[in-house]
DNA sequence: TTTAAATAGTATTTTACATGCATGTTTGTG
DNA sequence: CACAAACATGCATGTAAAATACTATTTAAA
C-alpha cells in the first residue's frame, strides 16, 4: 500500500511554500532542493493549481504562491485530491471481474478502513505539518529565514 | 493508493475455503472459479501456508484446508502478512533521500493514520465476510451446498 | 508405477508511474 | 519590440513492481 509520489510531491511542494512565505518560489528551485524530476514537479505543480492550492504566475520573476493558509489546507482533502486512484482493490474499479462482488463484505469494510484513514488526516492541516518546526525546515530547505 | 493482487487473492482464496468447509479445495479450482492466474495463486497459497492461514495437502487427493476458525482470523493481520510494502511514502522507506526528514511531521502523522485503517480492519474476522451470506457466495463460486 | 496434487525457482510480460523532451504561452524588463 | 524567465501542455520513453508464465521437483494416493 503505497501513496504515488505525486502525492509524495505536493506535499513537499506546500510545506516549502509554506515556508517560504511571502516570496515567490520557482519550480526549478524546489526540485533542487528536493533533487527530485523538475519535470515531473511541473505537472504536480499544475495540478496544485488546478485544484486552488497554489498560484502560478507566469512570466518573468514569476513563481509559485500558497493561494491559502496552511492552516485551511487539510491533509486528507489533499490526498483525495492527489492521490488519483483510492480504490483499494479490484472490487472499487469499473472494471470488476470479481464473482463474489454481490455477496462480498469486502468493499464495505475496506470502506470503512478507507474512511478511518482519511479522518485521521482530515484532523490535520498544512499548519501542522510545520508546527515549531519551521525554522528548522527552513534551514533543512536552505530557504534564507524571513528576518532580513 | 492500492492494495496488492496478492492481497485481494488471500482473501478471495481464504473465503472460498470457508465456504467450502470440511472438504478440500484444489489452487487450480479456485483460479478457475475466479479466472485468476493459477500460477499467481500458487505463491499466494504458498505463503498463505507458510503463514499458518492454510493447510497444504499434496499429493493425488490433496488440497487445501483452512487451518485456523474464520473467527480467529483478523482482517488486519492478514492485511499486515500479505501486504508486503506497508511504506506509504519515501520517508517510510530504507532508502530515503528527502531532505527535510528530521523536521518534517508527515511521518508520524500517516503512521497515525494507517494505525486507523488497519484497527478498523482489526474489528473484522473472516467469519464476518461470511455473515449470512455464505449460501449466496457458495452460490456465486459454484460451491455445491454442503447438506446433502 | 502412474497420476494428481502441491512446491519451488526462474523468466517473461504488463502496467502504472515516473521521467524526459520539445514546444507553446505569458509577462516583466531593457 | 525583442528577449528572457517563468509556467503550460502534449507526447514519447524509461523503469520498477507486480502479475503471469514456464518448467521442474516432490509427495502421496490409487
């Protein structure tokens, strides 16, 4: 049971944002910090977009905006929102050869497991992520603290 | 997010040999019943044996028998035995190279929420797969009903 | 001793996910 | 106006985990 590290992808996204505060960040700066594909951050970013996440501004000196605050962005609307695919097994699908199906508890109880899961994350928010720790992200992600 | 084929086939393999009973049931009888891989299942029954789920019987007449009461058998467990990469993010993973690990809450915070899933799963039994519905999956898979 | 079954190991194929590349679009700056 | 810096988009390719296939071996009943 993975998340897609396009999931993986947001999250970091968000928290260096969230850190880096008022200042715009470029999409080739945090996949250097991360060391992770730019071009893969650039669909994540885009879809951070798409859904309200963040804005993007284009054009010179242009970059990424938190559009929220951390503390209105939950965890778990973030994953459903990410995270494409949350059918667990072959039964969630449209596509469904499984016999049993009719009869067959399994979904309802996954259901379940499903929704305990996200109702943990829903009692989280971006905020929490960071909580005291910022300045110690801060310098973990070599973002220059804000104090100038 | 996902589980694996070979989780969902456990369980698929587990409730058919609850329905069925006393009696046992051969790897190839079951694929052919769900129109699965029969050499996919051969590794899933393998290590459902070597987990204790199942007894193996070869030989001319042989197959399988449950070895343990579908009411001792817990959803979470079996999920926790047969799932092998239970690693939801990078960070839950040997290899890791996210640098913001040391500060960053996210770990803590899916572990939490994955405790949920599986202690949801923990309330369930294989003998509540079942419930009443046995003469209707027994129906579904072609099982003949045991009175006779 | 033949046959039907599980067991085991290896190889191949599939597929979702990730990545790369080329090109387009927007916008601030000189 | 031209340029450069930034995001946007579509298509092609790579890759690793999962699933499936193949082949041989072991076991035990008839």
């Amino acid at each position: 049971m993975h998340l897609t590290r396009f999931t993986d992808y947001s999250l970091r996204v968000l928290i260096y944002l969230a850190v880096k505060g008022e200042e715009r960040s470029t999409i080739t700066e945090i996949a250097e910090t991360f060391d992770i594909s730019r071009n893969h951050l650039m669909k994540v970013v885009q879809e951070l977009g798409h859904k309200g996440y963040i804005t993007a501004i284009r054009g010179k000196n242009g970059g990424l905006l938190l559009n929220r605050t951390p503390e209105s962005i939950g965890l778990g609307q973030l994953v459903r929102d990410m995270e494409h695919e949350l059918s667990l097994v072959e039964c969630f699908r449209d596509h469904n050869d499984c016999i049993i199906t009719p009869a067959c508890r399994l979904k309802p109880i996954l259901n379940e497991a499903l929704a305990a899961f996200l109702a943990v994350l829903d009692d989280y928010t971006l905020a929490d992520m960071l909580g005291q720790r910022q300045p110690h992200l801060a310098r973990l992600m070599q973002i220059p603290t804000a104090e100038k």
